[in-house]
C-alpha cells in the first residue's frame, strides 16, 4: 500500500523526476534485441547525463545493430539541448552530438515532436503526472515504443481504449524502485512496461482451470452490468460465455487470441455498458453516511444484509459493494 501511496503522491505534486536503474533496463530490454536492429531510438523524457536508458543503448549501440541513439534534455525553464550518437565509441556514454534545442526540451514541442517523427522506436520513463497526454501522442505517431508507466493510468478514458484496440499493450516485467535526483531509491507499486511492439509472451494462452458450473456462487452477478465479477485472473472460468468483469492486472495475462476486451466499468469510458443508474444512494463509512452518486461510477454488486466491510451503499434499502475498475472480457 506505501508504494501505492508513493506513486499517488507523485502524481499529485507533479513530482516527475524519477529515473529508471539500469538493471531494470537490462530485464526487459532483453526480450527485445532482434526488434531494434537497424533503428534509430528517440529517449524523448531524459536527460542524457543522468538517463540509464541512454547508457544501455550506448554501451550496446554495435551489439543491438542500431541506426541511431537520440535523447533530449529537459529544462523547466530554459532552452536546453538534444544528444545524438551514430557509433563510434560505444563505452564512452558521453561520446555524441550535442545540439542547442530552440525550447525546453519538452515532448510536446514542436521540435520535439519532429525528433518522434523521424525516429523509429521510442524506449523512455515519461512523467507519471503526464500519462494522459503522452501516450496518446506516441500511440498516434504510429512509431513503435517501449516506455514505463503506473498500471493504473489504464483506466483513463485518454488511454484504455488503445488497450481495448490492441494498440497498447503490458511488457514483461515490472520495475519496482527509481533512482530520485538526491541519489536515494523510492519504491512504487504497479508500474509496468507498455509497448506496442508485438512480443511472445502476448500470445501465451491464460491457462483457466475454474469452471462456472462447479462453483456459480463464486462469480457474483453485477447489478449494473451484465457481466459477472472474477476476483483474479485466474479465476477465470473456463464455460462460462459471456462478459466476465476481470481486475486491471489480467492485461499482465492479456492475450488476444483469447480473449476479447469488451470494455470497463468506469465512467465515461464504460457508461455505454451501464444497465442502471442509481438515485438517491447512501455510502456508509465509519465515520458515518453521505449521499453520493458513487455507486454509478463502478460495478455494483448487490448484496444480501447488511455488509460486515465499509464502505458500502444503500439505495432504496438494499444494499451494494463496489471494487476497483473491472475490465470487461469475453473468451473468444
């Protein structure tokens, strides 16, 4: 939960600067070798002096086969500058061509938008508190990429539906601590690797063992979708032929071939699935009840009694539970 928490505070400061280690570089980049042979790499959110992405990609410019290496700096407030390296010197990760930029070094400058144009794969760590405006630049620059980001930014309306259009999808690994400026470690909770390049592992099959007809108890019926609720991923059932409500960390088991992702049960993104909308509604915590309208951003499950967990809701004498967005899927 403090990772969570850690990541949730960044966000909510703006606090950007965050830097992947090398090490967790090396774990998923292994996977991707034979993908970057011949291509010129754009790190657009880096700082070269400090950036372990420019550093691998250096020290491995000849072994990977690449084209190119382009990383620029980022200044707040000043006009700042953009390194590149065509080979040469590979050990020597201060060996390149530096050029004065005209602005800050910002993605969404116009000179930085060229420097995408032109590349061919984007591999970076974009700030967290600008998820929403990132990845869709990426994504609609058709440009291949590879970039760290919080599993949660998923349910962004700005961002699910290229999930759900298998224009995005998760990596293989997971960074669990970044370096902060000051040289200390911070440890945050579900930031995973997004990537468009296609890659083995989304094609494994889920392997499901659960059947619906053994245990139909088990996968309670939303009130206000028609799916029902799987806890887990893997608890999947394999009969069962409808759209079943799944946590945002199936897209770790994601494959497409398999599955279908229906969509999510979140509003705006999902308000088209919705079957009810409730009115007026009483969310019971500890600290005593409000009237919200929180039960219509959610699935709902309707429960019987009284519910022994806060928080809960009650409308018109019955009573709901709520969980985190539930991805909505169908076994193809």
């Amino acid at each position: 939960m403090a990772k969570n928490s850690n990541l949730a505070a960044a966000r909510k400061a703006q606090n950007n600067e965050f830097y992947t280690q090398l090490a967790d570089v090396e774990k998923e980049l292994i996977y991707y070798t034979e993908q970057f042979c011949g291509k010129v790499v754009l790190c657009n959110c880096d700082d070269p002096a400090q950036s372990n992405f420019w550093r691998y990609f250096h020290l491995n410019f000849t072994q990977m086969g690449l084209r190119g290496l382009v990383s620029t700096h980022y200044d707040a407030e000043e006009p700042t500058y953009k390194l590149e390296y065509y080979g040469g010197d590979d050990a020597n990760v201060e060996a390149g061509i530096r050029t004065e930029l005209t602005g800050n070094g910002d993605f969404r400058s116009p000179e930085c938008y060229d420097l995408l144009i032109q590349c061919n794969i984007v591999v970076t760590n974009p700030p967290f508190s600008l998820a929403r405006e990132y990845i869709p630049l990426l994504v609609n620059s058709e440009k291949q990429f590879l970039i760290t980001n919080n599993l949660n930014s998923v349910t962004y309306k700005e961002i699910f539906p290229f999930f759900r259009d298998n224009k995005m999808w998760v990596g293989y690994t997971s960074p669990k601590r970044f370096l902060c400026p000051d040289g200390t470690l911070k440890a945050f909770g579900n930031v995973l690797w997004f990537t468009n390049i296609d890659i083995e592992k989304r094609h494994e099959p889920l392997p499901l063992s659960r059947r619906f007809s053994d245990n139909p108890e088990m996968y309670p019926r939303f009130d206000n979708y028609d799916a029902i609720n799987a806890k887990k991923a893997v608890d999947i059932p394999i009969d069962y032929p409808g759209v079943m409500g799944v946590p945002i960390s199936f897209l770790t088991r994601y494959c497409p071939e398999q599955f279908e992702i229906v969509g999510i049960t979140k509003t705006p993104i999902g308000s088209h699935l919705r079957t009810k909308i409730y009115d007026p509604q009483i969310q019971h915590r500890a600290a005593g009840c409000t009237k919200v309208t929180k039960l219509n951003d959610a699935a709902a499950i309707l429960v019987p009694g009284v519910p022994e967990k806060y928080p809960f809701y009650e409308v018109d004498g019955r009573f709901y539970t709520t969980s985190y967005p539930r991805i909505l899927v169908r076994r193809k």
